[in-house]
C-alpha cells in the first residue's frame, strides 16, 4: 500500500471467559502477524463507513495513552494498558446481557502507522468466527480473512504537536456498538443523528429533484419512495448499503438509463460535497423528516395525488398508460375502489 509505513504491530486475545486479554503478539516479527495487518489495513483504509468522533477526556485510558505514545511511551506497556481496557469494558458488557447473548471473543489489533505523512492509530476489534481444519476436520475459531468479518474500527489521527486532530470510528454492522464509542474509547459524536439524518434526506433529495425529476418522473418517484422506506424503516444508515440499493435500480426511461452512471457518482458522493455534510453511518432518526416526505402530483384542476410517506411496492400498484380516451393513470387501492364503484360493478 502506497504513503504507509506500519511502525509498531499488536495483536491480543480478548475473551470474556479467559482471566484477561492474551497478547499474541507485541511486534511485527510475525510474518503472518504483518500479512494479516496488511489485508485489514487495506479493506479499512477503502471503507466508505465512517463516523467523526471526538474524546470527551483526554485524561481517560485510551486517550492517553495514545498521546503519550505519539511522543514515544513504551509501546508493548501501553499497547497492553488499552487491550486490558477493552476486556474489562466488555466484562462490564458480558454481565448486562448474559440473560440474552454473549460478548463475542476476538483479537483486538493496535496500529502505530505513518499514513499520506499524518501518524495514526488504529485499533480493530475482530471478532472469531469458526472454520473447519481441514486437517483434522475438528470445528476451530479465529480470525477471519474474509472482507465480510464482524469488526469495530477507529482511526485516530495526531498533528505534528502530538494533538488529536481526527477520531474515525466504523462497524462491519449497521449500527455502531455502543460499548466501543461509548465506554472503551470514551468519545462522542462530533454530529449528532438528527442532524445526520437531516443533511443527509435533505441532500438525497435534492439531488433526485435536480438530477431525475426533469428527466424521468417515473425514476424519481420510484426511487424516492425506496429512499424513504430506507429512512422509515431502518434504525441506521450505512451509507454504502443504500448506494448499493440505488445502484441496483432499474432505470424506466432510455433518457435517465443514459444518465443513471453519473447519477450514481453524485449520489455515492453525497456525504462529503453537499452544502451540508453528513457522516457515513449513523442511527436514523425518522422524526426529523416527517415534513419532507410529503409531495402532491397534480392530476388535473382540483385534483391532485397526494404522497404522505413510504408506500409498499409502489411500481406495482401503480401505472400509467393510455387508451381512445385519452392518458390516464391506474392505481391498485381496495378503499380507492369502494369510493368510487358504480352500480355496475357490484
């Protein structure tokens, strides 16, 4: 990987049901140790999930020790300091929901890293998932290579005067785990989620008026009503997850199927170049854009479809087309038809 060096490498066990975390490695002599690091940095460093933090403490564990490690503190003595931190964080977890699951055990890998010139820290909580040695044909658990592996990330960037200048976090999940934010590293949302969830339907559909409603109605509609759904629907966002339900759209027109590639392009880069910026995954709040949703499409004089929300399989319960009469547009509705059912039809 280009503009990255890997100064120090740590790798530790951490297992609720063990005594206390196991460092399996406190350096980068591990050949296979620096091979794993190299796989992981890089389908981080290329993950579009991301949510600004800041440390609410800088004297809290975490904090600190990374600070002091940025002036060269001892890296196996506090890289063991923060592994401890995490276990016993994720005691405190284990015992509030014993009843329901539990902890999952994994590695908890620690990073000193010189990236595009800035120093970083990485620390990755991957947890073990369970594969067949092909050896023995004995059910086995550990890390995992594959891109698809549960993990908790942050990344966090120091200036030149050994000052925080930047904290990353992210999840393999949906929602960020609370635990790892909250508790180990101590930090908290530089935006919050209603503001999140604002900029974002604010900028998604802003961009499908300016960008699809000109140039295909059908499209707009469509695609807002599955915009929404996702809004009202889901607890969180990751931003990734919706651009890959936006891509999978199927233009209606020849005109936006032209221009449905540069569509998507805008559409992925939302989070960093509209007015208003937004993180890349956050928990929704749907009270926030109530008043957004609503949208009227004039029929007629006086006569006009009314659009309050989300609704269930719109392409098929509602078409256009046209007759000797004229055009018209046919929607599926049992209460529709029992308001305007003739005396023929009964």
């Amino acid at each position: 990987m280009e503009n990255l060096e890997v100064l120090e490498y740590s790798l530790h066990k951490v297992d609720v049901k063990s005594a206390g975390p196991v460092p399996m490695a406190l350096d980068g002599t591990a050949e296979g140790l620096k091979t794993y690091t190299e796989l992981v940095l890089k389908d981080l460093l290329e993950s579009p999930r991301s949510r600004f933090f800041k440390f609410k403490d800088m004297d809290e564990l975490v904090a600190s020790s990374l600070v002091t490690l940025s002036k060269g503190a001892d890296w196996k003595a506090k890289s063991n300091q923060i592994a401890r931190k995490l276990y016993d964080v994720e005691i405190t977890v284990q015992d509030k929901i014993k009843q329901m699951t539990n902890v999952k055990a994994g590695g908890l890998l620690q990073l000193k890293v010189k990236h595009d010139g800035c120093l970083k820290f990485v620390l990755i909580k991957i947890d073990n998932s369970d594969y067949l040695d092909e050896v023995n044909l004995s059910l086995k658990s550990g890390l995992p290579t594959s891109k698809d592996r549960l993990q908790k990330t942050a990344v966090i960037t120091f200036n030149s005067e050994s000052t925080v200048d930047e904290v990353i976090v992210s999840d393999s999940k949906a929602t960020i785990t609370e635990y790892w934010y909250l508790s180990f590293l101590v930090a908290e949302q530089l935006q919050d989620s209603e503001t999140n969830t604002k900029n974002a339907f604010a900028a998604i559909d802003n961009l499908l008026s300016k960008e699809v409603k000109n140039v295909s109605p059908v499209d707009y509609w469509f695609l807002r009503n599955d915009i929404i759904n996702h809004f009202r629907n889901e607890s969180s966002l990751a931003y990734d997850d919706l651009v890959n339900k936006v891509k999978s759209h199927k233009p209606e027109t020849e005109e936006f199927k032209a221009k449905f590639g540069s569509f998507v392009e805008k559409f992925e880069a939302l989070p960093t170049t509209s007015p208003r910026p937004f993180d890349t995954q956050f928990d929704l709040e749907p009270s926030v854009i109530r008043a957004r949703i609503v949208r009227k499409v004039m029929l007629d004089s006086n006569f006009e479809l009314r659009i309050n929300g989300e609704v269930k399989d719109l392409k098929s319960r509602i078409s256009a087309s046209k007759d000797e009469k004229g055009k018209f547009i046919k929607i599926y509705t049992d209460k529709g038809y029992e308001e305007f059912k003739t005396s023929e039809e009964k």
